[in-house]
C-alpha cells in the first residue's frame, strides 16, 4: 500500500470550500480532468487529460465534516478520506489517501504519484477559491 496526506489551511468559508469540492459535477477548475461524469448519487468517474478513467464511490458523505470514498482504476485500487475543520472564516482541510497498484513495476512511484495528485489538487482548489 502506498500512503498520502495533505494538510492546509484556506482562508475561505467552511461552506464554500465543502461545496467547491463535493461539486462533482463541475471540474472546469480541475487542470487535471477532461471530464467528469455522475453515475449516481453516490458514483462518479473522472477521466484524466491523459484518457485514463477513475470510478469512485461515495463511501461517507457528512456535510462540512467528512467526506470519504473508493477508488478505481486500470491502475490502483484504494481509499480517500477528507476531514474539514471550521475555525471562523477559515478551513482546514486533511485529506488522506491510501492505495494498493495493480501492476508490480509501478510500487515504486505510487506515493509520489499520489503526493504529486494531491498537490495539483491543492494548487487548483485555492486558485478557484481565490484564496
């Protein structure tokens, strides 16, 4: 298994911030994704600028708290978890994530490939908000 965690505080809103990020439905801030579809209320998919498909499956949804889900694709399997902290105007957002590969040679990059997504993330994330 390889591990990621990432830790920030933003200067914006609990509100805003939950609701920019349980938006799945709109990625146009997301520089990493072509596209997103909704499967469900509980399943989506994001497809990389690189064609790969991701499913995810929305394990826990608790709303300006906690936010966790399954991972899939051709290439990893794993676990996010996301917990949002309230202090005034501002949020801190903790986000984790744990995933197994599918393919042996790729071990090796799986925590910097996670490390590397979760920064991207960040960056695109605070850019949106402004903050």
């Amino acid at each position: 298994m390889a591990y990621s965690y990432i830790k920030a505080t933003i200067p914006c809103n609990i509100d805003i911030v939950w609701n920019t990020v349980t938006k799945f439905s709109d990625y146009s801030w997301r520089s990493d994704l072509s596209k997103v579809l909704i499967i469900s209320e509980t399943k989506f998919e994001e497809y990389s600028k690189e064609g790969i498909k991701t499913e995810f499956t929305i394990t826990r949804f608790e709303p300006n708290s906690r936010l966790e889900f399954d991972i899939e694709n051709k290439n990893i399997k794993g676990h996010f978890t996301g917990v949002f902290y309230e202090h005034g105007e501002k949020t801190t957002i903790d986000f984790s994530e744990e995933i197994s590969v599918k393919k042996f040679y790729m071990k090796p990059f799986a925590s910097s490939y996670l490390r590397k997504q979760q920064l991207i993330y960040f960056k695109d994330l605070k850019k949106k908000l402004g903050c």
